[in-house]
C-alpha cells in the first residue's frame, strides 16, 4: 500500500491507522521501563514528582480559543522577533541534510506567513510542476517556521513515504523506504496542508537534562534539536549552562567568591536537582572549564533553536540561593529548607537556602539573572521557567501572602525583560494540599492574564484545569499546547511519535487519548533485579497476595517508604507479553535485519524475563522460609544466572549499554582528575545518592536505575549474590539473617563500583535474535522438551510444592486460560500504589482505580485484536517492520 493513499488533506483520518496504533500499544508498553529512571511520584512528600509522563488533553477548540487570546500578545512578539524567513529555510534545509543528504535537493523549503493559512501556524506540502533532471526539487514544503517546514518534512516522511523517526539508541531513523531522488511520491494535487491547532508543542522536564542530557556535546544535541523539529517540538526548556550565568551573576553583582558557590552547584550528573534546591554540593565542586564549556554548548543550542523558529525557554529565579548570600546580606530574609533524602541530615549536601520572595533582593537577584542572559545569549523569547512552590510550601496560607510572592518572582522576571512571560509547572496544585482554591487562585491572579502559563503537568491522571475552573482564566498548557514532559528519553519511539503528531491533529482521537492513559500507568521499574530488597527476607511476602509485595510491619523506619515505593505494579498480563515476544521471535528471520525490529526485541525479552526474576526471586524467599537449603541454593543460583543472561541479552543492541554513558562522561573532562569526578557522577546517579552510613543505604538507591548491559553483570548481580550468601548461611548456621552484614557488604560494593574505573563496551555484541530465541526456550518455552525438564528440576527442587513453571503454563495453545487465572494474579497485577494524593483521600483514590479499570480494559482489547489469529498477529509485526528493511 502507498502511505500516500492513507493521507487526506486537512480532514486527516487518522482513526484509519487506529489498529495498528493500537497493536502499537502493545510493544511501547513493553518498551516502557528501559532508561526510565523510576517514578518520583509514589514516594511521600518527594519534593519534585516529576514522572515520565507523556500526554495531552483534548480541550474543545470553543474553550481553546480564550487561551490563546491570552497569550495573542506574547505570539505576536515572538513572531515579530523570530528570525528572518531566509534563517529559517536554511537551518531547515540543515536538518534535511543531515538526515537524508542524498535527497538535499528534491525538497524546496518555503516560510510563509500566517495569512497565507488562516492566521494559524501550519506546513502545506505540495508538487513541484515539472522536472527535468533528478537534481531538481520535486517537492515544496512550505511552513510558518522552520519548525513548521521541517514537521511538514517529518509528515510526508511518515505518510508518503513509510518512513520512521527515531533516536539512534532506539534504533535509528528507518529511511530505507524513501526513494531515490526524482522518484519521490507526488501528493495529491490539491496539496496537504496541516494546520497547528494550538501554537505550541512543549518538551521536557526539570530532570531531563540530568537523566538524559548530562553528557551530551554539541554533536548529540544538534541530533535532539533536529528530532524535536522534526516532531514539531517549538517549546523546549533550554536549561544547559546556567550554572555559568549563575557563577557571573553571584561574583559579579553579589560579591561572591568561587569557592562561596563551589558547594551551591551539585556535580554534573545532578545539577538537575542542585537548581531545584533539593541538594548542593552533591558531586561537585564543578571545574571553570565545565561552566565555560557548557556556556558555550548552550549559545549553540540557542543559535540553533532560533534558527529553525524556536521558542526556548530559559531559567528564571526561583529564591535558591547560596548560603554565603546569607553572610553578605545578613539582614536578607533566608530560610533553611528541609532534609531531601540525605541520610545523615549532612548540611554539607542537605538543606539547601531560599530567598523569601518578599525580599527585595529577590526582585534584584531575579532581575541581574534574566539580564545575564540576554547579555550573554543576545535575545530571548520572553517565556521563563520558575517553580518555586514545587519545592518549598510557602509559609502562610493567606492569599494576599501568595498574592504577593506571585507579584515578586513575576517582578523579577519582568525587571530584567519587558514583555517577560512566566511558565510554570501545575504540578504543585495536585500534590500539595496547600493549595486549595483561594490560594490557587491567588498566585494564578498575582501575575496579570496572559503573563503566566501553567503547565498541567499531571494532566493524564488528575488534570487541574477541570476543578480549578481551568486555572482561574490562566493559560495552560494543553490548552494553549500539547506537551511531552519525561524523566529521561531515547526509549518508546512510537509514543513520542504519536504525542508528537497530536500539535497537528484537530479531532478529537479516542485510540490516541486511550493510548495516553494506558502508558501513564507505566511499569515503574521496581523489578527485583534492579532495585533491590533491602529487608529481611522473614519480612518478605511471598504470599500471592494481590496488593502487597512486601509486608512490612508497622514501626519500622523504611514502612512509609515500602509502601509507595516499592510496590511495583503492572497493569498488563505477562501472559501476553510472553505471547507477544514468541510471535516477536518467530517474525525474526525475515525482519532481524532491522535495527529497530532489534530494539523491540531486546527490549520486550527483557521486559518479559525481569518479570520472571521478580517471581524467582519470591521462589527463593518462598524456599528459604521453608528452611530448604537446596532449594534456596538451586533458585538463588538461577536467578543469578538469569542476571547474567540478561546482561548478555541486553548487551546485543546498542541501546542498553552502560559503556556509552560513561564514556560520554568522560569524554566531557579536561583532565585525570575531572575524568574521575564526572565517572563517577555518571555511576553514582544511576546506584546510590547520598552520604550512606555503612550500615544505611540512602533512601535514593537505585533511583534512577537502568537495565543496561554492563551494570546487570558488574553491579546488580553482584549484589543479589551477596544476599543469597546471607540467606544460606542463615539457614545452614540455622541463625536469624544478617540484615546489618548484608547492607554493609552491599553499601561498600556499592561505594567501590562507584569509585571503580574499569571500561564498559560501547558497541553491541552478539546476535539479538539468536539469544532472545535462546533464552525464550531456556525460561519460557513450556512446549519445548528441555525446559519442561527444568520445571521438573524445579519441582524437586521445591520439594514437589508448585513452581513457577507449573504456576504459568504459559502455553500458546492454552493461552486464554492463562489470560484469565495469571491475570489476576500478584505478580501480573502489582498493585497500583497509591501516589500521594491519592493515598490521602479514598474517593480519588476510586475514581483512579476505575481510570485504571478502563485502561485495562483497552489494554485487553487492544491485546484481542493481536491475537485474534497468530497469523494476523505475525501479519502486522512484518509489515510494521518490513518496510524499514526494504530496499529502494
Ligand atoms: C565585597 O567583599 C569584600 C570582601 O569580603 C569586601 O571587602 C567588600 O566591601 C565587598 N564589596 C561589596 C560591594 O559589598
Ligand atoms: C518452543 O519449543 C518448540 C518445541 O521444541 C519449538 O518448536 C518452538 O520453535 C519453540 N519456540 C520458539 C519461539 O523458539
Ligand atoms: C495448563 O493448561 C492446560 C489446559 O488448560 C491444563 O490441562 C493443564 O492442567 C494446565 N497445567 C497446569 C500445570 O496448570
Ligand atoms: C476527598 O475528595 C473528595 C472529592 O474530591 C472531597 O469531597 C473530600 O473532601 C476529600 N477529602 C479529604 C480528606 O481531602
């Protein structure tokens, strides 16, 4: 079929595609952990939730109208300064270069003004008449900003010519399908022209630029700037490099010396959180080259951002300051926030300062930063970033107070630009319960209409805009734009796909909104492999109980925290994932060649084995409490085994490997010492955080954990192994377990890994397809005679009582049967744990529990349509893969 048959001009139909969106679904779930660093939001009181979400809102297009009457003025300023049409053709036509360099010449690229499309942002694709020679452009794409042209690039890539984007590390862009030049497909002669609903396309999130970007050179980020022009994105937070603005602002205006701000700033893996005020000091002091060097990438990244039309916003003041600002201004009204998860309360990294914004150093704090900035980067696009509140409850409730603090922190921004406009997260109003309508009110009304955006962050799961009678009259986003806002990228590329294409879809579409809601429920990663126990295994349920993992008795320090943190839960069935991987597999000889087909594979033979260590994992607790060293020692050893097998899966594709992240640290240090500093950031950020005790691992342990090849086998396995060490030398002394022994050789490996230098490959290795089939019929493959002789080990080995194995029957052919009885079973169904707004009041935490029901029952549905027949099944991976592996 040509894609161009599917496309239709303006009217885009796109429930034409639902199916394969749906059956989408299905492997993006899957997908959805990998480098997803663990959800913040199930830990109380955690000051900055931010959780991979992806979403949007539909908002009727009648209510829509107001917001962006709100903001008309700020959009007529930006369109007055953006850069000139010429500019922007030009860094499009870049962006065409590097991605498809053969094809340079067959596209014409066009800025046009919003006249030419109804006042509103859009690209128009059309045929060039004639051509004589192949070197002539065969088709013009015409945009209101270079972000427009290169969309409309991405658009007629997508559905003219069957192409993917994608980031390298997921698979890379699958251009195989365009053809050569002179023979690209015509559009219909009308032309397709697609209109921007709404004017803005948000990115990102605070911790994005520590969990993803902490590493990158200019190089990776001009890829990202491409990747986002091509999905559209023309608001990004542009946060890289304020630390350098901060170190001018503070020496320069504030009489600070270097060492006044070297325990402000956290190293360079946690700069993210040091902003944010939960931490500082943490990792660094930073080296003047890592200032003046990220300075420098940051200037690049502007340039290019309004080159292609960009709006970026930049960083504003939000009260962080320095503790030397308290001896240099001592009458400064300065208050000590609170402990965020240091474990010995260490002032050196905890308890970071905050300028009451009632203050007037805050105005003149803010105002010197904005001006730094335009000072150094030469012009703005008059949207800041400020989040305050998300960090710090004000003081007192009163409304004037809020009022006040609103008024200030917007004073600030404004002092220092004019026409300044203030963005900020919404995330505040749906966790904190100080925030209740006169004080959400206040600080929406302290700044005038139209100056103030709000991001609905939580909008997927509990969207403010509904009961806040949308932000009082403020303007949002999603009303004003659709947004992606995620912890950490390069995973899932059909979802950033999909929400990408939702800035240039005009109805209302149910797959897509179910889709949404279905991967906000995402797998949080709390499999066993990567995010260890740390408890006494007598306190370990192993009970199949369908709410709680671990039970673990009141009055004990971690209770709060095991609660909500480390229940896992899974809202799918692993019965039809394990279904899903062997249709995967058995699709594999026609479609391996594929990098992205590779991708899915790794990723889904992971999902689907890290869910079988988690049981495992309970067999040998189950075992252990029966006093059964045979047992123990038999299933401890296989799941240290699977451990190693995982990391050798893992290690087959290029996307889970610990060797890029740390080389990519590395190669950011100007010399032996800073090398040492920035790996080991790069190596604590992913294990443990925080001044542990040797008996006390920090609370922030496996926080932003990663299934990568190199840390299963180094790290995780390891330590798995020095807790079945324990535990049989429990049973074989007859002695209680030596939880204190255990941590303390756990923490210090731990410490040792981080300090270790030994290098990581940064190339795959080995044959996807080969081990995935290899480990799906050692773990999984219950017609396969051989493992049918391992569940029978296994059986004696658990003196006859039921294993894993039998438990499943994971056959194919009895696979509705599984469907139901696994379905609801605890280690399908991981409770939902209550995130805590949630957990505070029963009847939301209903209405989330039947949001869940009716994801699940798309989930299921979704699911039916795969199996309805192997065959459609095995039909829909080949064609999703097939024309990424064809020829020209
Ligand atoms: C800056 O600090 C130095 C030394 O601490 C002090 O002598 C000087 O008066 C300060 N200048 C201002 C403008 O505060
Ligand atoms: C599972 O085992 C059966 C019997 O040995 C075999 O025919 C089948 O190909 C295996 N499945 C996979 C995906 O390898
Ligand atoms: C697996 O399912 C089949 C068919 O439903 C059933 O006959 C068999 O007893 C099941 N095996 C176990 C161990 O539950
Ligand atoms: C819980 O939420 C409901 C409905 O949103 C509300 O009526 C009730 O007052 C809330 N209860 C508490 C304790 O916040």
């Amino acid at each position: 079929m040509s894609a161009g048959q599917k496309n239709k001009t303006k009217n885009l139909s796109v429930t034409e595609e639902a199916p394969s969106i749906i059956q989408n679904l299905f492997f993006s779930i899957s997908s959805f952990s990998v480098t997803t660093s663990h959800s913040h939001k199930s830990i109380m009181n955690l000051p900055f939730p931010a959780i991979f979400i992806i979403f949007i809102i539909s908002i009727p297009s009648s209510i829509a109208g107001a917001g962006v009457d709100a903001i008309s003025r700020l959009i007529e300023t930006q369109d007055r300064e953006r850069t000139p049409p010429s500019v922007q053709e030009a860094a499009a036509r870049g962006v065409l270069l590097r991605l498809l360099p053969s094809l340079s010449s067959s596209f014409h690229f066009r800025i046009i003004s919003k006249k030419q499309c109804d006042g509103e942002y859009c690209f128009v694709i059309k045929n060039l008449p004639s051509f004589a020679t192949q070197k002539d452009p065969q088709i013009l794409i015409e945009g209101t900003t270079g972000v427009d042209i290169v969309s409309g690039l991405h658009w007629y890539l997508k559905h003219w010519c069957g192409s993917h984007i994608s980031w390298d590390k997921t698979g890379g862009s699958q251009l195989f399908s365009v053809p050569n030049a002179g023979f690209l497909p015509r559009v219909h002669s009308g032309g397709v022209s697609v209109q921007r609903p709404i004017p803005w396309s948000y990115y990102q999130n605070a911790v994005t630029s520590s969990y993803s970007f902490a590493w990158w050179d200019w190089e990776r980020w001009e890829k990202e700037i491409d990747w986002m022009a091509l999905q559209g994105v023309n608001l990004p937070l542009a946060f890289t490099g304020q630390e350098a603005i901060w170190q001018k602002v503070f020496q320069e205006k504030f009489n600070m010396s270097t060492s006044d701000l070297d325990d402000f700033f956290g190293g360079p893996a946690f700069l993210a959180w040091s902003r944010m005020g939960n931490l500082h000091g943490w990792g660094g002091p930073l080296p003047q080259s890592w200032f003046d060097n990220q300075l420098i990438l940051q200037k690049k990244i502007l340039a290019r951002m309004y080159e292609l039309g960009m709006t970026p916003v930049l960083p504003a003041f939000s009260g962080n300051v320095p503790a030397a600002l308290k001896y240099i201004f001592p009458s400064a009204k300065i208050t000590r926030l609170g402990n965020w998860f240091s474990v010995k309360n260490d002032l050196k990294w905890c308890c970071t300062y905050l300028l009451d914004a009632t203050d007037s150093l805050f105005i003149e704090i803010g105002k010197a930063f904005i001006e730094k900035q335009l000072q150094e980067y030469g012009r703005t696009s008059h949207i800041y970033n400020c989040d305050t509140f998300d960090e710090n409850t004000p003081p007192i409730d009163d409304p004037e107070y809020i009022s006040s603090l609103g008024a200030a922190i917007f004073k600030g921004m404004q002092s220092g630009d004019d026409d300044a406009v203030w963005l900020m997260q919404g995330w505040l109003f749906s966790y904190d319960p100080f925030w209740r309508p006169p004080q959400m009110k206040a600080l929406l009304h302290s700044v005038p209409v139209g100056k103030l955006v709000v991001l609905d962050l939580f909008a997927e799961v509990k969207p403010i805009w509904v009961t806040s009678e949308q932000f009082y009259g403020v303007p949002y986003i999603w009303k004003v734009g659709v947004g992606m806002s995620m912890e950490g990228i390069e995973q899932n590329p059909i979802v950033y796909d999909l929400m990408s294409e939702m800035a240039f879809q005009h109805k209302k579409i149910d797959v897509k909104v179910k889709l949404e809601n279905l991967l906000s429920e995402e797998d949080k990663n709390r499999d066993v492999i990567v995010a260890f126990p740390e408890v006494d295994p007598s306190l370990i349920s192993e009970q199949h109980d369908q709410s709680h993992h671990y039970d673990i008795p009141s009055g004990i320090f971690i209770k709060e925290t095991i609660d909500t943190f480390d229940r896992p839960h899974l809202w799918y069935s692993t019965s039809e994932v394990i279904y899903a991987l062997e249709l995967f597999i058995t699709s594999g000889d026609e479609l391996s060649r594929s990098k992205t087909y590779r991708y899915d594979l790794v990723d889904l033979t992971r999902q689907v084995l890290a869910k079988y260590a988690n049981e495992l994992f309970f067999k040998v607790i189950e075992a252990y409490k029966s006093h059964d060293v045979h047992g123990t020692t038999f299933l401890s050893q296989r799941f240290l085994d699977l451990v190693e097998d995982l990391d050798t899966l893992l290690a087959c594709h290029d996307g889970f490997l610990l060797g890029p992240w740390l080389e990519s640290a590395k190669k950011l240090a100007q010399n032996e010492e800073q090398e040492r500093q920035f790996e080991w950031n790069a190596r604590t950020q992913i294990t443990m955080w925080f001044d542990n005790t040797k008996e006390e691992a920090s609370l922030l342990r496996d926080y932003g954990n990663k299934y990568w090849s190199g840390l299963l086998h180094d790290y995780y396995g390891p330590r798995a192994a020095i807790y079945f060490k324990y535990l049989r030398e429990s049973l074989e002394k007859g002695k209680d377990f030596k939880l204190i022994e255990w941590r303390r050789e756990w923490i210090k490996l731990t410490n040792e890994w981080q300090k270790s230098r030994n290098i990581f490959p940064v190339e795959s290795k080995g044959d996807a397809l080969i081990t995935s089939r290899w480990l799906f019929n050692k773990y999984l493959n219950f017609t396969n005679p051989e493992t049918k002789l391992i569940q029978e080990r296994f059986q004696r080995a658990t003196n006859g009582k039921t294993s894993f194995l039998a438990d499943a029957n994971f056959s194919i052919l009895n696979h509705n049967n599984i469907m139901a009885s696994y379905g609801s079973s605890w280690a399908d169904q991981w409770d939902n744990g209550p995130d805590p707004v949630s957990a505070s009041n029963e009847s939301k935490k209903k209405s989330n529990n039947n949001a869940l029901g009716k994801t699940k029952a798309v989930a299921s549905n979704g699911v039916k349509k795969l199996k309805e027949g192997t065959s459609v099944g095995l039909h829909w991976i080949k064609t999703k893969y097939h024309k990424t592996t064809q020829k020209h």
